[in-house]
C-alpha cells in the first residue's frame, strides 16, 4: 500500500490532493509507469509569477508636489509586484492612488484584471464599499440633515432598532455555503442601516444644475462583507499554497471556474445587493422624515470585483464607467466623492485602451492617517476643525472630532480633478456642493476597553 511518504519520496509536493490520488493508487493497485503517468496528470499544476516587469500597467497619475512624488513612488512599486502575480492580464492606477497593507498589495485607487481568478485581497474587506446619491427635490438641507442624523448609526458594531432584512437576499444568503450561518443572518440584520467608520459619510449638498436637495451616502457592507472576505482568503490560501506557493499570500485567488470560485462570486453578488440596500433604508427612511419624494437616484459601488466574460477586473477603490460592470445603473451616472468640503462629482465615461473602464473613487491620500495626525501635534483640536470646515455643517456622530477625515487629510481635489481630465477618466456632467456631513469621529475614544483602561 502507497502512503504519502512514498509520494514525497517520489518528489511530489505535499498537499490536499494526496488523499485522493492514494485511494485511487491503492484501488488499482498502480505500480511503475502506470503509477507515474497518473501522478503526472493528478499532481496541481504549479504557475510561477511573472516576471518583474513583464506585465506593465497604466499609471494615470502623475506627482505635482514633492509630497506626491514620494506617494507615486510607492504606488509604482507596489503595484509592479501586484503585476506579478500570474493570473493578472493588465493593471491600471487612478490620480487618488495610495498604497495600502503590505507591500505588494493592490493600492487603494488599483485596478487589476485577471483571468478566471477572484482575488480577495484586492476586492479588501471593506466589499462592495459603494456610493448612493438620492435627489429630494428643493428641500431645505439642514432639516435633510437634522433627520438623517437621527436615523443613521457610526461607530462600531449594529443597531438594536434594526430595519428588516428583505425576504429575497434572506432566502439567497440560505442557499449559498458562505453565508448560511448563524454569524452571517446576524450580521445582515445587525448592521442594516449602519455605515462603520473611517472615511464613510452621510453629506447633503445642493446639485449645481438645478439647486435641489440631495443625501448622498457612502459605505460598504460592514461586517457582513468583512466575514464573507475572511472566508475568502482562507479559501484562496489553500489553493495559492497548493497551486502557486511562490505567490505572495497577500494576492491569493480563487479559481472562478470551480465550485469555491463559483459560489464566492455568488455570496458577493448578494453581498451586493444587501449593500445596496443597506443604503437604501437609510435613504428612504430620512426622505419619508423630511416629507419629501425621491426624484431621483444613483448608486455605484468601487471597491468590488467586476466580470467580463473570463475576465475579473478587481477595483480596490475605483469607480467603475462602462455599464457592463453596474447592471443596474438607469443612467450611465457616477459619483466620485473628493473631501466633505468639496463638491461630490457626477460623471458618465467608457473604457479605453488605459482606463480599463475605471475613474478614480475619491482625492484619496498622500500620506497614512497616522502620518497627517502626526503634522497636526501640538494645534488645538477645535481649531483645526473650525478653519478646515469654515461655513459648513459637519457633525461627528460620536461627537468626537476625527482629524484624519478633515479636507487637508486628502489629496488635493484640484489636481485629481485635472487628472482625470488628462488622463481620459471621466466626464464630470454635474456637481454636487456641499452644504454638511456626519462622520464617525474618533469613536474610539470612548470605547468600552479605553473607558475601563482610563479608570
């Protein structure tokens, strides 16, 4: 009777498929070439990355100031190791680009585009992180925001008055062996009607066209995403380690055309849609406070995974132009969010030979958050805060202020505003200026461990 050790003996790699190879080899009883020409063909087939440089990307950036130099420098590295990795066919980074994680990790403002392969990490675990703009005609804003406040939760974890969880993604989620467990149905009603932390928001502004009224919120799917993700990159690590161990585990993926790969590409279409719904409740529930109709609406998420035929384009905070990638969009509109003192921008577009079909999905950053609270040691607080939000209502829903979210936290909007013109990324067809926002704040501060560590 064979065992593993004669395998290994034998020079084959350790691995899951051992099991089923020895109950054959030992059914048939496989000696000599027999036993050879079926290990030939059983054993997974190893890919090796690309070579360093081999598969170029489009890099829609370019560094104005010393500061961005340094950004696109390490944008640049991070993304050339990211275009190793073998199943990528073609990459692309957006003017909001700014690394992310460890190195060799996708950039925030990435765009990576592989055959038959999902790649968790380059989705993150903030899925389907998305934006939703809703027209309610001329309201008056600050009472669009007063019941907004009143309705929406920051901060973490759910919200004990939950809003229900529609019948269609609950029966969805039962069917799907990701998200059929006690921990995902807990999550899906917990944290409906939430929004997390970090640089999500809720900002009402006034259209430039026409000055109506619009709430525009953006966030992702929470804690739901968050587990389906940590799921994922198990998954995709026992295949990077059985099929391509030289890969970085950070940019392990999951084969599209097999089971795994077909049911995770399932959870996060309904992942998806509970995203878009976890918007949604938010939306209706502060129009129908306000007394007002919806005239009209536009979503779109940018940090998702997008399918092409046998292509899957990841967008690690890149929103998505051709209408293929937003099935449900009327319209052909966009929106790309700059900083809570800018305009929130309304763009249509179509792909091209280096946008991949992608414009940027913010200002993003030139520097870490610890690295811009570092520049503002030593000022007061308030100050900071009442300079950089000068005739605007900002609130933070922990009634802490949270410097790293303020306008100078964020690339310059000028500048990404004119790349993406440079650069063929979009037309911007309307704005939307800002009257307020609520944001988390620092509600870390008063959490429960920090409370406990101050007394």
């Amino acid at each position: 009777m064979k065992t593993g050790k004669d395998l290994i003996d034998l020079g084959y790699r350790p691995g899951k498929w051992f099991g089923s190879a020895l109950a054959h080899i030992n059914a048939a009883g496989l000696e000599g070439d027999a036993l050879h020409r079926f290990l030939a063909d059983a054993q997974p087939h190893v890919v090796e990355p690309h070579a360093p440089g081999a598969l170029p990307f489009h890099c829609n950036i370019r560094a104005e100031t010393p500061l961005e130099e340094e950004n696109v420098r390490a944008v640049s590295e991070t993304m050339e190791a990211v275009m190793t990795t073998p199943t990528a066919v073609a990459g692309a980074v957006m003017p909001d680009a700014c690394p992310t994680g460890t190195p060799g990790q996708i950039p925030v403002g990435g765009v990576v585009a592989t055959r038959n392969a999902i790649h968790p990490s380059m989705h993150s675990a903030d899925v389907c992180c998305s934006v939703m703009m809703t027209n309610l005609g001329y309201a008056d804003p600050r009472t669009v925001l007063d019941h907004a406040q009143q309705i929406t939760h920051f901060g973490g974890g759910g919200r004990t008055d939950t809003f229900p969880l529609e019948d269609g993604i609950s029966k969805r989620m039962k069917q799907n062996p990701l998200l059929n467990d006690e921990k995902s149905r807990q999550l899906a009603r917990a944290h409906l009607g939430t929004q997390g932390d970090g640089n999500h928001f809720l900002y009402v502004g006034q259209l430039e066209s026409t000055g109506e009224t619009v709430l525009v919120t953006h966030h992702g799917s929470r804690g739901l995403g968050a587990y389906l993700y940590s799921q994922g990159m198990r998954i995709a690590e026992n295949f990077r380690a059985e099929r391509s161990p030289r890969t970085p585990a950070v940019n392990a993926w999951i084969p599209a055309d097999e089971d795994y790969g077909q049911t995770y590409w399932d959870a996060l279409q309904i992942v998806r849609d509970w995203t878009k719904l976890n918007h949604g409740v938010l939306h209706d529930r502060t129009a129908s406070a306000a007394g007002q109709d919806i005239v009209h609406r536009i979503w779109n998420e940018h940090n998702f995974v997008f399918r092409d035929g046998k292509l899957f384009y990841h967008a690690k905070g890149a929103t998505p132009l051709e209408d293929r990638f937003v099935p449900d969009s009327t319209d052909g509109l966009r929106l790309v969010p700059l900083n809570m003192a800018e305009p929130i921008l309304i763009v249509r577009g179509s792909r091209t030979a280096t946008n991949l079909g992608f414009a940027p999905h913010g200002a993003g950053r030139n520097r870490s958050r610890a690295a811009h609270l570092r520049s503002k040691r030593g000022m007061p607080e308030r100050e900071v805060f009442a300079r950089e939000t000068a005739g605007l209502d900002v609130r933070f829903f922990s009634g802490h202020i949270d410097l790293s979210e303020l306008p100078s936290a964020y690339k310059d909007a000028a500048t990404v505003q004119r790349q993406m013109s440079e650069f063929g990324l979009g037309e911007v067809v309307d704005r939307v200026l800002p009257y307020g926002c609520i944001m988390a704040g620092n509600w870390k501060r008063d959490a429960p461990w920090r409370k406990k560590r101050r007394k």
